[in-house]
C-alpha cells in the first residue's frame, strides 16, 4: 500500500499534498478518539472503579474547550456518594 502511494506520487506530484492532508487527518481523528478513550466518563476496569466519574473534582475541566466556564472557581454542589 505504501510502495503504491510513493509510486503515484512519483508519477504525479500533485497527489503529494493530497496525501499529506490525508494522512494528518486520520493521525488527528486517531489522536481524538485516543483521547476520548483515555477521559474519566469511560469504564474499562468495572470490578476496581465502576463509576470513575464521581471521583473527579468540581474543578476539574473535562471539555476540551471551556469558553465561559472557569473551572477553577467551582465549588461542589451535593453529598459524596
């Protein structure tokens, strides 16, 4: 498969930015469903931590992007479970 990619670009050289974008695509979505794996609303030990989610601190930024929420202001509403 990449013995035939670098021998259309070699024929072709206008395919190489095309390639490259391809490439940086799926290295990126990869990266983000790596990423989506690894965050605190996902089990995969259920028999030691079956709700990981109620062990995070209220200041704890679990988005990405916080735009109008400062997260290191909050304080906790509600008992411990």
């Amino acid at each position: 498969m990449i013995k035939t990619v670098f021998q259309h670009a070699k024929k072709h050289p206008g395919l190489i930015p095309q390639f490259f974008f391809t490439f940086l695509g799926m290295t990126g979505a990869a990266l983000y469903l790596i990423r989506l794996a690894k965050g605190p609303h996902v089990t995969w030990d259920k028999t030691n931590n079956p709700e990981p989610w109620n062990k995070l601190s209220p200041s704890y930024q679990y988005k990405f992007v916080a735009i109008n929420t400062d997260y290191k202001n909050l304080k906790k509403e509600g008992p411990d479970f």
